[in-house]
C-alpha cells in the first residue's frame, strides 16, 4: 500500500464528507482528491519524475496537505521544511536533496529570491497566492499553484501509479549532532506501518475529527493530515497554538474528539480556566516529542477526567516507539510505555547485549516503521542502523537511555548526545553555534537547553566577544533569527569573560550548565 | 504617544528587534507574518495588563484581539472604555 491511497481510498468511499477544514474553508474528500490529482499532474507535466525529491515550504494550509498528496501521486518524494526556514538553510536542504521541485507560496518565495548560493537542481516552482513579477536569481519555470488545483485541463484522475511500497515517500530532516540537519528516509511502507500501528492503539474511528495546531513540516503534526485520511476522518487544521482561546472554542464548535499536543501546549493550556469548559465529544489527546511532565498529567486527568490521555515517545527515524496505555496513566505516569503494535522494543547495554530489566541502556527499534537511513549519509546511517537478530536486517539504534520495569513499561532517562529539546523539537547546539561564531565580534560561544516550564528547554546562548567589540544580547538573537527557524533562536544570551574548558582544549559544557544560574521569565528580556 | 504607535512600538520592539519590514501594516496578521507565537503571546500579555492595567480573561486571548496592531488598538480601547 502506498501513502496516498489513504486519500483516494477515503475519496472513494466517501467523497462528500469533510476531509479538511482549515482558514475558514471545508473541504470535501473528492475536492481534495480532485485537486491532489490535478497538481500530480501539473507536477509531471513540469519535469518531476518517480524517486524526485519535492520540497515543501509551506504554513499549515489547504496547499500544503495537498501538495503532499499530490508529490506522492506523481510517484515523487515529499520534502516537508519548516515555513520558517531561512535561505541559506533552504539552499542547503534544495541542494542536499538534488529537489527538482518545489512548492512555496507568494510570501516565502523572497526566501529563494534573497538566494545567493543557487540550486542547479531544481527547475519547477509551484507557487501559492500568486507569482509575483520579480524575477528568481536562477531561471526556474515557475507555475501557480492556486490556478492549477482547480485547472480543469489539468487530470482530476490520479495517474498512473509507478511506485512500490519500498521506494521513498518523504525524507524528512531533522537536527544532527554534526550541526547539519540529516535527511530522514522514509518509504511508502515505513509510513503505513506507523500510521497503521498508531491509529490501531488509538482506536480511531471514521467518526474521529482531529484538531492539529502543529506544523505539518513537522512529523507529528504531518501524520495527524496522513493518519485523519487514513481513517477516512476529519482533520481541523491550525496555523498555531498562539492564541489559545481560538483553540479552546474550536475544540467545542468542531467537536473535536482528537487533540495531539506537545507539552509546550499543556502548559500553556493549563495556564487558562479549563475548568469552566466541557469538551463532551473529546476522546483523546496524545503527548509527545518531549518529556510530558507528570504534573502535567495529573492536572490534565483531574480537568479532564473522560478524556484519554496518551503519553508518548518517538523520533523522526521510526516515527513513534512507544505509547503508555490510557489505563496504565495514573499509575505509572513518569513512563512513555511500550513498544506500539507491530514494533519491538528493547534496551542494550554497553556492550550490545540486551539489557536486564531497571538496566540503563540505549532503546532499540525493530520495525517496518524503522527509516532506511539518512539521505547521502552512510557513516551516520551506520551509526543508528545496526545488524539486527535476522540475517541482513537492520535495527534502529535510538541514541536515547532508557530503562524498563519488569512488566515491560519504559522509563526516559537521557539523550547519549548533547541536542536539545526545545518546544517538542530537536535543535542541535552545534547548528545555533556555527551562526553565533559567524556573528561579527564573537570570539567563542557554547550552547546549551536549560529548563524552561513552557518550552520544556530553552536555548541559552554563551558568548565571549572581541575585547574591543560590545554586542547586547536582543543583537545576538536577532542575528540568528535573520538565519535560524524560529525554534532554535536562543531565548537567553549570557556574555562570559572566559569558557572552562575540558582538557583537550573544549568547552566544559556540563561545567558551564552546572554554573549557569538559570534566568526564567520573559525570552529576550536578559542583556 | 498614540496607542497605535505605542502598540506598533512595543511590537516592533520584542518581536522584530526593532525593524519594521517594508510593507508591514497595521492589519498584517502577526501569525502570517510569523512575527509571534506561543511565548511571544505571553509576553504580549504580560504588557497590556501591565502598561494599560487591565486584566485578559481566557476568552480575550482570540486573533481577532491580538493578532496585529489595529486589532490590539481596538481591543485596548475597548477594555479602558468600559472601565
């Protein structure tokens, strides 16, 4: 079975129910399959072929769920980059992946228009809201995306399908220690088996209306779009959580009965009066990307004593590992679970060897869910994909420490790595520390995640400057915000007279985290 | 200074570092723009209850109060005449 088959299959089964409300708009299912069908065709018609990589730079939107669909139907390779990605790094990531494609809108093609570092590779730009009269550094046939959804020259049929289940579907990129974000593979079959195992321990039901105010850029909030179809559901799709009051009320008039959440949104929401409002249809909601603090449950399960709550744990490299059975929540909070149908989990101690039950080791994956390795990157492929117990197969070597109790449940206990965790995302310091030494003046600089109630860790920035040289900190952060995502802008930013240093002449991050005294409050508000 | 100067100000300040991007207006949607999100939300807070004594209930916290510099005009407004 291939990805896009959740849509025809619901399309076909359905037409007339709504697959999509988003910005106002309802959308049926035969609407979004008649329009995916039409950009397939647009895009094969531009020059994609089977295997291509196609990016998508796109805010949660009509657009960007049916670019999905439609990539994979025109046999392509899906690309999802975060909306607020800069240049240089959209360049890296256009170039890295040889995308011949990609699908933007009026607002972020200036990103490609600031582009000084060109893209050979890519010939076809898919435009949302219009093309603007300036013109790209390079010559790129540029099409518009609005005109064409509803171009009725262009098919409403899907083409032909030219795929098989183990040819890529989407190579998501995620932080890596190195600094340079690693393209996650992905197939049709890693997809489905995840998308199959999640909706099955979550029960989902045709009835089911999914409230996602995550990005679809970002793996969690893209299977709410993938997992809806699936189950021939409804998804309500949300720019952001920004203004929460918007989602306590779409929560009620959509009878939401799905709300996945990072704990970034359990924060804030238990910041407001939940207690004065009834969510009668609500089901679930499901926790992940970072620690869900067990304050945060018991407070949740008090407020919402008839919702399930699912607390979780995954990475981009098999999706999700582990869920913690909404029975088991008030009695072992502080887990993540286990292991997801049709998945095997186990623990490994230092010399590989599975671990002994209360043992701290690194988790291991054994799945169809599990990636085929990184885009071009066979050394770190090789490092997080090793022999598993049959012969040629490969097991997912997860970086993360964890333990597990003697009825089988696992317990998080640290990363092996020093990346961060910010708002449910993986920043990698080395990344924010590359822009930081780029900075005029700076001499040196250390990133580290420091405890933060909202953000679960907040990004500090230390930095020691050129003797001669005065920077404040609000300079600093806007100098990585002119080149950073909007997650991985540090909140904080300390000037240090001098680093400790480990004896082969490093920076002593643990050193420094441990000295740190730990400014909370307002982001932006230390110089 | 005038409250939408004052709120344009504070805006420009915390959240675009002081530069005003060409073609910004004061209906732009802050999320659209991307100027703002969850935590730059609570600092928005913070300010109007601080700078205008005035209390944000649950239900204020909606786009159409705080989603850009005539929205949050009008909603001050709105709140010091009822008081």
């Amino acid at each position: 079975m291939q990805v896009e088959s959740f849509l025809e299959l619901a399309s076909a089964s359905s037409p007339k129910k709504t697959a999509l409300v988003c910005e106002g708009f309802r959308f049926m299912y035969e609407e979004l399959e008649s329009k995916a069908n039409r950009l397939a065709g647009s895009l094969i018609a531009g020059g994609v072929e089977r295997g291509d990589r196609v990016v998508t730079y796109l805010e949660n939107s009509m657009e960007a769920v049916v670019s999905v669909l439609a990539i994979l139907k025109a046999g392509a390779v899906f690309v999802p980059v975060n909306p607020t990605t800069k240049a240089d790094k959209l360049s890296y990531i256009l170039n890295d992946c040889r995308s011949t494609g990609l699908i933007t809108d009026r607002t972020r093609l200036g990103t490609l228009l600031n582009d000084r570092a060109g893209t050979p590779h890519l010939h076809g730009v898919w435009v949302a809201d219009g093309i603007p009269h300036q013109k790209l550094a390079t010559a790129k046939h540029l099409f518009d995306l609005t005109a064409e959804l509803d171009d009725d020259n262009l098919p409403a049929v899907p083409p032909a399908k030219k795929c098989i289940d183990i040819d890529l579907a989407a190579l998501i990129y995620t932080s890596g220690s190195t600094g340079r974000p690693k393209g996650v593979m992905l197939t049709h079959l890693n997809i489905v088996s995840a998308a199959t195992s999640i909706t099955n321990y979550l029960e989902n039901r045709p009835d089911d209306i999914i409230l996602n105010v995550l990005p679809l850029s970002f793996d969690y909030g893209l299977y709410q779009m993938l997992m809806a179809f699936k189950i021939g559901g409804t998804l309500i799709l949300e720019r952001s959580f920004a203004y929460p009051y918007r989602i306590i009320e779409l929560l009620n008039h959509e009878h939401v009965t799905g709300f996945p959440i990072v704990p970034t949104i359990s924060a804030l929401l238990l910041q407001l009066d939940l207690a004065a409002h009834q969510f009668p249809a609500l089901r679930y909601i499901t926790s992940t990307a970072a620690t869900f603090p067990t304050d945060h449950i018991r407070r949740l399960r008090l407020l919402l004593p008839n919702v399930k709550i699912f607390s979780m744990y995954g990475l981009t490299e098999c999706k999700r590992v582990s869920y913690l059975p909404p029975d088991q929540i008030d009695i072992r909070p502080g887990s993540v679970g286990r292991g997801m149908p049709n998945e095997e989990v186990y623990i490994v101690d230092d010399t590989g060897r599975k671990a002994s039950y209360g043992t701290v080791g690194e988790l291991v994956v054994r799945g169809s869910n599990v990636m085929k390795g990184y885009w071009d990157l066979p050394e770190e492929t090789d490092r997080m994909l090793k022999p598993g117990p049959l012969a040629g197969e490969k097991v997912l070597h997860t970086g993360d420490l964890f333990r597990m109790d003697q009825e089988g449940y696992l317990y998080f206990v640290g990363r092996k790595d020093d990346i961060i965790k910010t708002r449910g995302q993986k920043v990698s310091p080395r990344e924010v520390e590359e822009v930081l030494h780029a900075m005029p003046g700076v001499l040196e600089a250390a990133v580290i995640g420091v405890p933060d109630e909202v953000l679960g860790e907040a990004i500090k920035a230390m930095v020691r400057l050129r003797a001669d040289v005065r920077l404040t900190a609000a300079q600093v952060i806007h100098w990585c915000s002119q080149r950073l995502e909007n997650f991985m802008v540090p909140s904080f930013v300390e000037f240090e007279g001098e680093f400790p240093k480990t004896s082969t002449g490093k920076i002593n991050k643990r050193k420094l985290a441990r000295a740190g005294v730990t400014p909370s409050g307002i982001p932006m508000s230390s110089e | 200074m005038l409250l939408h100067d004052e709120l344009r100000k504070f805006v420009t300040d915390s959240f675009m570092f002081g530069e005003l991007y060409d073609g910004f207006s004061d209906g732009d949607s802050f999320l659209e723009q991307g100027i703002i999100d969850s935590t730059a939300v609570l600092e928005l807070i913070a300010f109007l209850e601080e700078r205008y004594a005035i209390k944000l209930q649950d239900r204020d916290l909606i786009p159409d109060n705080l989603d850009s510099v005539n929205g949050l005009a009008r909603f001050v407004e709105s709140r010091l005449q009822s008081h």
